[in-house]
C-alpha cells in the first residue's frame, strides 16, 4: 500500500511491517499505541522504525492512518473515569435504602 508520512511516500505492506518490527523491544504506551504481533508499540515508535525518520518529523495521526488501513489494530488514549464525590458511611447507608440525606 502506497501512503505518505511526512510528505514521503512510502510503499508499505503487512508483512514488511512486522518484519522491520521483529525483535524491536516496545517502549512504554503512553498515548495511541498499535499492536503488532503480540506486542503493543507506541505509534511514534513504529513510525520512526518503518520510515526510518525522526519522530518530529511525523504525526501519530499519519502512522495510525497507514497501520489502519495495513490492517492493524490501533488503539487510542484510555478514558479516564470522572472521580466522583466521597460519600460518608452515613450517606452511603442512606443511598442504600433509598433515603436522600441532604448535607
């Protein structure tokens, strides 16, 4: 598949990626990540191996366009749960029972 990652174009198949990949150690995932294999790789990482550029030099957008339509499976950034309010025993209990405490 022909894509273009940091206006280069680059011819770009399914097993040429897992091949430059093989026996490339993953760093840790901190935002949008692919798998590739068995292994979870930050997108910027996998971008740097494939084009062999620097990754300033490219957005997590382009590589995640082009692993997608290579087939992989990307994933975006965890959804953070919004923190709710602590509730008192009193108030706990009362919620349980069905009985608004106010305060």
């Amino acid at each position: 598949m022909r894509c273009v990652i940091a206006r280069f174009p680059f011819d770009l198949t399914k097993t040429g990626v897992l091949a430059s990949m093989k026996g490339v150690k993953p760093e840790q995932v901190i935002g949008d990540s692919v798998i590739i294999g068995r292994r979870t790789y930050p997108l910027k990482q996998v971008g740097q191996v494939i084009t062999r550029q620097d990754r300033r030099d490219f957005s997590a957008g382009e590589v995640l366009r082009a692993m997608t339509q290579l087939g992989f499976t990307c994933r975006g950034l965890p959804r953070v749960a919004v923190p709710t309010r602590a509730l008192s025993p009193l108030q706990q209990a009362s919620a349980m029972l069905g009985i608004p405490v106010t305060g």
